[in-house]
C-alpha cells in the first residue's frame, strides 16, 4: 500500500488516511491497515472511522496504533452501559452463623480430637 499505487486510497475518509500515515511509518504497518480496512463489512464504516479517530487521539506513548486497539475502541463503543441503579431489594432472612467446627470437618479433624493432640 505504501510502495504501490496509493491513487485507491487516496479518497479514504480522513482518519483512514491519518491512521494510514501513522501505520506505514513502520514495517508491518500496511498489514495492519489492512486488517483494520476488513473490520469494515463486520460493524461498518461509521464505526470504524470513529474507533480510528479515538484511537488516534488515545494512542500509546510510542504513538503506534494496533488492530486490536481499534478493536478495543469498538467493543467500548458498542459496550451495553450499566444500569444506574443496580441495588436489589433482595435481603438476607437469616444471619449466617459462624460455624467455625466446619473448617475442622472440611479438613477431616473433629476440633475435639486435635486438642486433645495437642494436649
């Protein structure tokens, strides 16, 4: 894509083209572009030009965007929001108890018999 016949690229939406300038910058970077062009059929254009646009701006530190990032930014988008009230009305009708011989029986040991090992 970088060394080739850029002309069918080159009326790409914008952030296409930024994160095309980005990718090609470094070796592999035409790969992942053309990993990020086939999530276009799965969840669309729109999407994908606004996960590139997020990635973009919320990009790494050595400033190169993945894939995965751009699939990252689409999950989030897509993410059902939590509801703004999750408290229940469910209540406990009875207090546990502390049952504290059940550990000696998960062990095998009755607490009585180990005292008295210990005696």
């Amino acid at each position: 894509m970088a060394h080739g016949n850029g002309a069918p690229f080159a009326d790409m939406p914008e952030p296409l083209q930024m994160l095309c300038r980005a990718l090609l910058r470094d070796p592999g970077g035409d790969r992942v572009m053309a990993q990020v062009l086939a999530i276009v059929p799965a969840v669309g254009l729109d999407a994908v030009l606004v996960a590139v646009e997020l990635a973009l701006e919320n990009a790494p530190p050595s400033g190169k965007v993945s894939v995965e990032h751009v699939v990252n930014v689409l999950g989030r988008l897509n993410a059902t929001p939590a509801p703004q009230n999750a408290a229940t009305t469910l209540q406990v009708a009875t207090a546990p108890l502390a049952n504290t011989a059940r550990y000696d029986s998960l062990r095998g040991q009755d607490s009585t018999e180990e005292a008295c090992h210990d005696a």
